[in-house]
C-alpha cells in the first residue's frame, strides 16, 4: 500500500489578543508601631537591648554585678544606639519624602537654596569679615596706645638718667621734677621713680611716687645690669593667689664723662585701673583679665582691675599681646607673654578711626554721608531680596497650581471622568499643556470607540481567517504512491494564496495553486469565489489548459480591473505515470527527478508560457488562450515536484534582496533525498535564515509533492 500525506497548513504567527497593562501597583501602607517593633531587625534588636538593660538596671540595685554582666551591658547600649539611629534615618527619610512629594514644596525649597541661602551666606561673610576686622583693628589700637605709655616711660627715664649723669648729687631733685612732669602729662596715673646706685658707689637709693603697685626696686637684676629696657614687666603680687602684677616700667644707665656708672633710674607705670581708664579714653578698647606664661613655668593671672565687660557676642571680644620680663626670677625670659582679653565697640571704633579725618561735605562730616549711603543700599538689598522672595513664592504658586489641576485632571481620567476639563487660567506653557490635557480627554472617549471597534474588526477578521483556512484542503488525502506536503502563511490576518488538490476520474488527481493580486479582505474573497468556480470546472474539464481557459472567460467578469489571479494547474495520471499542467502567469514549477530518471539529481525550473486570468481589456480572452502552453512530464520513484507563489521566491531580508527561484531550486537539488515533509521545513528555515528580522511582505504557499515506490506498483 502506498502512503498517504495529508497536506498541512501553518498559519502566520501572531498574538490571539494584545496584551494588558499590568494594574499599578499603590503605595505601601505606612507600617505601624507594632510592625515596626516585631517585624523589622531593628525593632527586635531595640526590645532585646531594652529588656537587657532593664534587667541589669534591676540587678544592679540589688547586686554587685560581674564583669562580663558589664560587658552584656555595653553591648545593649550599643543595640539601643543603633536600632534609634535607624529608627531616626527612617524618620528622616519619610518626613523628606512627605515633605518634596508636592511639587510647590521642592520649587519653594530650591528658590531658598538658590535665592535666599547665598543672600545669607553673603550677609554672614559680611558680618564675619566686620567682626574680624574690628578684632584685629581693635587690637592694633590697643598696642599702638600702649606702646606709647612705654615710649613716654622710656623718654622720662632716659631724661632722668641724663640729668642724674650730669649732676649726681642733685638725685632726689631731678627724680622729683621729672615726676611732676610726668604728672603734667599724664594726669591721675600712678608714675613712680627710682635711682639705684651702682655698686660701690657712695649715692643712696632714692625713690619718689606711690610705689602702690611693688616695692621699689634697690637692687638691677642680672639681664638688666648692663643694657637699657622698656618695656612690661611681671612682679610677684599675693602668694596666696599665685597673682603677679603687669607694670611698664623703663630702666636707664647713668655714666659719668669717664664712662664709669653712677646709677641706675627706673620709671614705674603700675596697669591698674588709672591707666586701663586712660587707655579707653585713647583707644575706645577696653582691657579686661590677662595672662602670663612661659615655657618654663604655668600661666599665672595679673592683677588687672575691670576695664573691660565681661562676656558678651564674639564680635566685641579680643587679645592683645604683650611681651614682658619677669622681673622676680632674677633674668629675662624671651618666651613670656601676656595675652589680655579686650572689649570694644564697633561703633566707638569707626568714631576713633573717622576722627582722624574730619572732612566734612555742605557741614555733614564724610563718615557720616558714608553711613546714609551704606544704609540706603542696605535698605535696597533688603527690599530688593524681599520682592524676589515674593516673587518667588507667586511663581512657585502659579507653576505648582497648573500641576496641582493637571494631576488632579490625570485622577478624574484614571478613574474614567473623561469629561473632567481644567480651567485655563495661564496664557503660558501650562496653560498650553491644559488646553492640550482638555483636547486630549476630548478625543480619549473617541479613541475609545476607535479602539472598540477596532476589535471587532481584528475579531471579525479572526473569524474570516478561520472560514479562510477552513476552504483549504483539510484531512487525510488518500493517494497511493505519493507524498504530499502543502503550507499556507497568510501575511495578514486574511490573504489572496490558495492550493487545492482534486480526485479526478482513472486515477487521475488535480493540483493547483493560485494567487490573487492583492492582500487583505478583498483578494480572499477573489479566493473564495476562485474555489468555488474551480470545483465545478475540475470535473468537466479534463485538460489543464481547457480548464484555465474556461476558469478566464467566467472570472473575467467578475474580478475588479485592477485585479488579476495567477495560477498553475497539473493533472498526475498515475497510469500513464506523468503530470500534464499549465502554468497562466504563475511562479516557475520546480521538478527534481528522482535516480530513476535520466537526469537524476539536476533540478530544473519548468517556465510553461501563459497569461494571467482576469485581464478586464480589449482582446484578453484569444491573448489568453494564444498563449497558453499545456505541458508533460513523466514521473518516475523519487521524483520531487514544487508548486509555490511569490511569497517563497520573492521573500526579502533586510537589504531587500529576493530568496530567488534559483536558491530554491538549489535547496530542493540539495535535499531532495529527504521526504516531502522534512523538505518543506528544510526550505523553511533557509527562508527564516535568509530574511532574518525583516517582515513577511507577502503570503507564502507552497506544495511538495515526491513520488513513491508504490506509484509505480499502483498504476499497474
């Protein structure tokens, strides 16, 4: 018995329906305390490390706890300071996220970094700089008013040690009168004065003013036995305090014309609360606590009485810094200093530092013109930062509004309000955005209908390809000797491509495959109606070329001008062994002869000369049937036949070059030895190799047919 093949039919690939969306996915919800506290690590770690604390807190009320009980303890510490430190980020987190979500808040935010926070950040530089400056003007003040007490001190003194030199006996006289010139000069300030004799000498010491501050001085320490100085000195005050006492005082050497010494004379200015006073009135700085240190000894406070406030802002605070000798430790120490703590007032300071130039403009004095101008352009930077913060704000308002209406546009449609529309109160970009938001809900219930019935469009054309599909052969086809194997892939839903097989009478089966021009609706009802009058023909018109003749002169009528139908029509007569066929306008016919033939192995591509069916002109009909070449093949075991469309030859990759007849026929030459059904998936996926990612431009149809062993025995 021979085998029988059914033909099968692939379909074009594609989805049965598009897919959905998945739902947005909402919020989480906030998670509770207890959530918080059971279900996080840590919350878990935090009741842990809470529990351990409270048990050793009982324990060690009641006991004296081991060490490695103290050690647990300092764990649960360390738990409990790191599940708050998450519990704090978590807050951080959430309270930012709530705080930026609405867009106001985040256009409001980024105009204070970017307005108002440099504006601060310049103000601030301002005042610091103002601050700094006063401090070091208000120390530069300081010393200059200091250094010149030490330079009349060390005047005074020179001037009494010349006079001392020039008449020593005359001591207690000329100590006297340089005192009260010091008085003169310096009003209520405690200047006293001493003569210490050289060593064997036969002067006496002698000494004039308070001497409040030390005793006066009867012996030269060793750093100053023979040099001058002026400058500060520290003397030892209560031992009982560790207090020492600053004074400036001036030491002078008194020679005689032959250069030997007679004495020494030492000037006083004890810093107490007369000259800190006196230093005020000059400077405008007021002088406060100071301290004395060196390298080889702890700092030590001086008596100095409240000159200066005590606190106050940074920016009325200072130090000065004076060098000085320590008189009590026999020698001079280079490294000693007193650091004295200063107050003042910015505005007493510029008064000290403008009256240095009294330039007056129209009877208003300079610094004065100075502080209105400062003040008008401060008061403008003040009015000007002002209306930029309001304007800020309005503009956040107005951008922040236009986005508040358009989300909450985007809610009313998410919820199916389409015909929610926002009010247009901008001639701006939002405002163009909501008036393209209001078009855009206006058409979205037409885009809906669209959509609708654009699905019962893609439905009905599911059903059509169905009843499409269902006019192909279906089933077993019982034809003893040969394999047949036949495919159908539409390039839409619907196509033009048709193949049919027919039992004839004497054993006689037709095969034919047709093509309408065109694709879509309109070239498979050309296919319908090409089957239906086919079948009729088929049984009474036993030639392939009477039949195509006959299928012309009756579809010609019926088929639009600009339509056409391609066809190829073969009758196998297993008696005979051969197929005769015609071929009006249709692809090539490919025959592959099997090893019982002549050629065996040499595909050859059979171009019958023909016309295709339905030309609406003048004279078609006898072109047609002029035309028309009917030829025969014989059929031998092995034998392989291909009837295919255009689909299969004209099948282009991405540089749109063809398949070709030739590839196929070399493909069916190549792997002709397999049977019908491993030779059509062969072929197919040399096609999907060539074409790649490109499109399926048009249907592709094809039928194998390969001769058996049996054909022979059932045609004798």
């Amino acid at each position: 018995m021979g085998r029988s093949r059914a033909p099968e039919r692939v379909a074009a690939g594609r989805r049965d329906a598009p897919l959905l969306p998945a739902p947005p996915v909402g919020t989480e919800p906030a998670p509770t305390m207890r959530d918080l506290l059971l279900r996080s690590w840590a919350g878990r770690l935090f009741l842990i490390a809470a529990v351990v604390k409270l048990m050793l807190g009982g324990l060690r009320i009641l006991f004296t706890l081991p060490a490695f009980l103290d050690i647990l303890g300092i764990a649960a510490t360390l738990g409990l300071i790191i599940s708050l430190s998450y519990f704090i980020w978590r807050l951080f987190v959430l309270s930012k996220r709530r705080l930026l979500w609405r867009v106001r808040r985040k256009l409001i935010i980024s105009y204070i970094f970017i307005g108002v926070v440099p504006a601060l950040l310049i103000v601030g530089f301002v005042v610091l700089g103002t601050g700094l400056m006063s401090m070091y003007v208000s120390a530069y003040l300081f010393k200059e008013g200091y250094d010149a007490l030490i330079e009349d001190i060390t005047v005074l003194t020179e001037a009494a040690a010349t006079d001392v030199a020039r008449d020593p006996a005359e001591v207690d006289a000329i100590l006297k009168r340089s005192h009260r010139v010091a008085g003169v000069r310096h009003q209520n300030l405690n200047v006293s004065l001493a003569f210490v004799p050289a060593p064997g000498s036969k002067l006496k010491p002698s000494h004039v003013g308070r001497w409040d501050h030390a005793e006066a001085p009867t012996s030269i320490p060793a750093w100053a036995a023979d040099q001058s100085f002026a400058g500060t000195i520290a003397m030892p005050g209560e031992p009982a305090t560790g207090e020492v006492q600053l004074a400036i005082r001036g030491i002078s050497h008194a020679t005689d014309a032959g250069g030997r010494a007679i004495g020494t004379v030492i000037s006083d200015l004890a810093v107490d609360d007369e000259a800190l006073t006196w230093l005020y009135d000059k400077t405008s700085v007021k002088a406060g606590a100071a301290s004395i240190g060196n390298s080889g000894s702890p700092a030590a406070t001086a008596v100095m009485s409240a000159g200066g406030d005590k606190g106050g802002s940074l920016f009325r605070n200072s130090l000065a810094f004076l060098d000085c000798a320590l008189w009590i430790e026999g020698e001079k120490q280079p490294d000693c200093r007193a650091t004295v703590s200063t107050t003042y007032r910015v505005g007493e300071l510029w008064s000290r530092m403008s009256s240095a130039q009294s330039v007056s403009v129209q009877g208003q004095s300079l610094d004065a013109i100075f502080f209105v101008i400062l003040g008008f352009f401060a008061v403008l930077f003040l009015i000007i930062q002002g209306v930029a913060l309001l304007m800020g704000l309005t503009l956040a308002r107005s951008i922040t509004s236009s986005i508040h209406e358009l989300f909450m546009g985007t809610e009313r449609v998410q919820q199916g309000d389409f015909g929610h529309r926002i009010e247009v109160t901008t001639n701006d970009q939002l405002g163009e955005l909501a008036q393209s938001f209001n078009q855009m809900t206006g058409s979205i219930e037409g885009l809906l209908q669209t959509a609708a019935e654009k699905k019962r469009l893609d439905e009905e054309l599911r059903i059509a390809r169905q009843i499409q599909m269902s006019l192909l052969p279906t089933g077993p086809l019982d034809t003893p000797g040969l394999s047949i194997t036949a495919l159908c892939v539409p390039a839409r839903e619907v196509g033009g491509d048709y193949y049919d097989f027919f039992h004839l009478p004497d054993d006689r089966l037709g095969v034919l495959i047709a093509d309408v021009a065109g694709k879509g609706t309109s070239a498979a009802l050309y296919m319908a109606e090409l089957k239906g009058l086919v079948l009729g023909l088929s049984q009474t018109q036993m030639s392939p070329r009477a039949m195509l003749i006959e299928v012309n002169r009756i579809i010609s009528d019926n088929l639009d001008s600009r339509s056409f139908i391609t066809m190829t029509y073969g009758v196998i007569d297993r008696r005979a062994k051969s197929m005769t066929y015609c071929r009006a306008g249709h692809t090539p016919l490919i025959f592959l002869p099997g090893a019982a033939s002549a050629l065996p192995g040499v595909a050859q591509v059979l171009i019958p000369s023909g016309l295709v069916v339905g030309l609406r002109i003048p004279g078609a009909a006898e072109k047609f049937a002029g035309l028309l070449e009917e030829q025969t093949i014989d059929l031998a075991v092995g034998d392989v036949i291909a009837f295919y469309t255009d689909g299969i030859s004209e099948a282009m990759n991405a540089d749109s070059d063809l398949f070709g007849d030739s590839r196929l026929s070399n493909i069916i030459e190549e792997h002709g030895h397999l049977s019908s059904g491993e030779l059509r998936e062969r072929i197919l996926r040399e096609i999907e190799a060539f074409v790649g990612g490109a499109d399926q431009h048009d249907d592709m149809t094809m039928i194998l047919l390969k001769v058996e062993q049996s054909f022979s025995a059932a045609a004798v």
